[in-house]
C-alpha cells in the first residue's frame, strides 16, 4: 500500500517536470514564428495552452498534497502493524472453550472422539458419490469403494493424531493447516472415483486439535498452580513449626517466671524471721532467685518477639525504568531478618539496571498484607498467568492509597519508607552518553 501511493507520487512529480519542459519547448517555438503573420493566433493559443498546463499544475499539486497525507496516516498506523504481527509470530491464541479446568476438557475430548467413531460407524466420515462395478459385479464395486473409503480414513486419522500430539502455542496455526492440507490433498487424489472425506468429519478434527491444545495449556496453568500451592502450603508449615516451636519456649519461660516468683516471694518472707548466719545465706539464695526470674523474664520476651518475627516480614514496591518501563511495579516480601536489602541487590544480576525502592516496611504479618496488596491490583498483573510473577502496571499514587488503606485497616505496618520518583542513576547516565555519542556523530557527519 505504501509502495503504491509512493509510486503515485513519483508519477505526478513527473507529470510536473513534463508539464515545465513542454512550455518551455513551447517558449523556443514562438521564436521560430516571428516573422510569421499568424503569431498573433499562436500566442493566443500558447496562452489558452498555458492555462490549461498551469489548472493541471494545480490539480497535480493538490493529488500530491493529498497523497502525502495519505502516506502519513500510512506511516502512523504501521506500528500498531507490526505490534500485531510481533504478537502473531508468538504464536498468539484465542481460546475458544473456556473451561474451568482439565477433567472439562477430557469429557468434551471423549465426546469428539465417541462423534467420529459413531460417524465412521454409520459411513458418514467418508463417502462414495457413485455406484462402483468392478468385474461386472456391483458387489465387488462396493467392496472395493468401502476399502479405499478405509484406506484414506485410516491415512487422515493417523496424519491427524501425529499433528495433534505435537500442537503447541507456537503451531496451533499450522497444525489446523496442516490437517486440512491433508484433508484436501486426500479428496483431490479420491475425486478419480468420487470418494472424499466429509466436511462434517474434518470440523470433529479441527474441534478435536483445538481442546487438545486447550486442555494442555489447561493441564499446564494447573500445574504451576499447584506449585505455587505447594510452595505457599510448605512456607505455612515451616512457620506453624516456628511458631509452635516459640507458643513453647512463651509457656516453659512463663512457667520459670512463676516458680522463681513464688520461691523468691517465700526467700523473702523467711529473711525476716532468720537468723543472722542463716539470712546471708538466703540473701544469697534471693539474689540468685532474682537473677532467674530476670532471665525467665527476657527469655519470655525474646520468645514472643521471635514468634512476632515468624509471621513479620519486609515488603518491598519496587521499579526499573530501564528494563521493565515507566508504572510498572514488582510488589513483593522478604523474612530476613538481617541484611534485607541484599533481597532487592540479588535481582539487580538479572537485568540491565538495578532496582529503585519506593515502599520498604515492616509488616507484622507480612503475608496477610503482601496477599491484600496483590488482592487489591490483580486485574493490573503485567502477567495474567504466572502469579508468581508480581509485576503490576499502576501508578505509584495507587500504590500509596493503597499501602494507607492497608495500614489503616490492619494496624501492622511500621516504618514505612517512601519515595515516589525513581533514582534510575544508570539508566539515566546510559540515555545520556547514548544522546551525547549520537550528537557527536552527528557533528561529524555535517563536518
């Protein structure tokens, strides 16, 4: 289409210089007649001539002006072109059956598959469209069309299990134009005898291919769900062991403190009714009783903090500008204890430019509120599959509303660090020695 208007535009350029040279030509040849008594005539017609070169000269303008537009609203629109043949190269599909999950699948494939027994069963997958005689005999004649109707069905299903078995994201359009290459291929070779596959039976195959590759995308979404269950059902059981672990030490710490309470209450009371050599000597029984009770004390406190941390954790909202592109964030936890922005450094390895931190706080349940945040924006997940994928495309004041929603309706966050543009130092020095190098070159090419 481009190349098209682009050609118009050479034409009429053309038209144009034709149009200048043959007045000019016309320009010499009144030289030639001036001694002539029709000059007079010929101007007159060289005039009408010029006027109507110079209405064509306005009209070719105005073809131009338009076809130059035109050529534009070509050249805006052939993005979205490529964007959709970019898409199309990775195999895009359409789902056509949407089922809930794979056992639908299996029972609708089961249904197809009992269609195209029944259809062969009663001769409509294949069929003749004339009598056969063969040796003058009808009998033989359709003897003969039933085994060659067999043959084919028999060549058709076996190519079609083959392009079945192997469909995948990136051939679903190949594989359906390949059974029906077969389909067609199979018929012309028949038509010497009027024998063809039916219609009816190609469409069960193209439906057949189609939920086979459905049901293992289907097979494969419920895979990694299940994986993404086991992995969160494992974490629960490492912290119910930690927590019951801590719930244990809180009842033996709270257990010391009430024995060592209650014998340094009875030192206490005796101390007053002994004697002196005897006081000592408990004096220094109330003094280790004291101490005792002091670290049954902070064993208690330390238990009830580290049985806090097991469900406490820091969550991170994070970007990169340079890698990934401008309102899209990764919103994500880390449960160490020490050093947790070593859990933002160790993805930095995995992209061209590190990671900036706008949201860094503390949860005391940072799973509730990792899992309330992703609740809050799962329409706005960059990948719609894979949840173990925590990007999201939004604003970072979403974000914000979001995190003092949060806070205000849970009471868990602490220490909430916040800075709303991104720092991006590499990437923005990158973009500024590209712009720069490109200056350069560009100083030396008009030198």
């Amino acid at each position: 289409m481009n190349l098209f208007l682009l050609f118009l535009l050479v034409l009429s350029s053309a038209g144009i210089i034709y149009t200048l040279g043959e007045l000019n030509r016309s320009r010499k040849a009144l030289r030639r007649y001036d001694s002539l008594s029709s000059q007079e005539n010929f101007i007159e017609q060289l005039n009408l001539d010029i006027h109507n070169r110079q209405r064509e000269l306005l009209n070719l303008d105005q073809q131009c002006s338009s076809l130059k537009k035109q050529v534009s609203q070509l050249r805006q629109q052939i993005p979205d072109f490529e964007e959709e043949l970019y898409v199309q190269s990775f195999g895009f599909y359409q789902a056509k059956y949407n089922f809930i999950n794979s056992g639908d699948y299996e029972v609708q494939l089961k249904r197809i598959k009992a269609q195209q027994r029944e259809m062969i069963k009663n001769n409509g997958a294949a069929i003749c469209n004339i009598s056969l005689s063969l040796n003058d005999s009808e009998k033989e004649g359709q003897k003969l069309s039933q085994n060659f109707l067999k043959l084919i069905l028999t060549i058709f299903n076996s190519e079609c299990d083959t392009v079945i078995n192997k469909v995948k994201t990136s051939n679903i359009d190949k594989s359906q134009e390949k059974i029906e290459r077969n389909f067609n291929d199979l018929n012309k070779k028949s038509k010497i005898i009027n024998c063809e596959i039916t219609e009816a039976y190609l469409k069960l195959k193209i439906w057949e291919l189609h939920l086979k590759y459905e049901l293992e995308c289907k097979k494969q979404e419920e895979k990694e769900q299940e994986q993404e269950i086991l992995i969160q059902m494992r974490q629960e059981e490492k912290d119910r062991r930690k927590l019951e672990e801590e719930t244990k030490k809180i009842r033996e710490a709270e257990e010391n403190e009430s024995q060592y309470r209650q014998q340094l209450e009875i030192a206490l009371r005796q101390q007053e009714s002994v004697a002196k050599q005897e006081r000592r000597q408990l004096e220094v029984q109330i003094e280790q009783l004291r101490q005792n009770l002091a670290k049954a004390i902070s064993d208690k406190e330390a238990a009830i903090s580290r049985s806090a941390m097991v469900k406490a954790g820091y969550i991170y909202i994070i970007s990169n500008i340079g890698s990934l592109g401008r309102d899209v964030y990764r919103i994500c936890m880390t449960k160490r204890s020490t050093n947790e922005d070593g859990y933002i450094k160790d993805m930095s390895p995995e992209v061209p430019f590190p990671f900036d931190v706008h949201f860094k706080f503390i949860s005391e349940d940072a799973s509730d509120t990792l899992r309330r945040l992703h609740e809050r924006f799962k329409d706005r997940r960059v990948n719609a599959i894979n949840l173990r994928r925590e990007f999201f495309e939004i604003s970072i004041d979403e974000i914000a509303q979001a995190v003092e929603d949060i806070k205000k309706e849970t009471g868990a966050l602490k220490n909430i660090q916040y800075e709303k543009a991104p720092q991006a130092l590499e990437y923005r020095r990158t973009i500024a020695i590209k712009r720069k190098d490109d200056h350069t070159a560009v100083n030396t090419q008009s030198a």
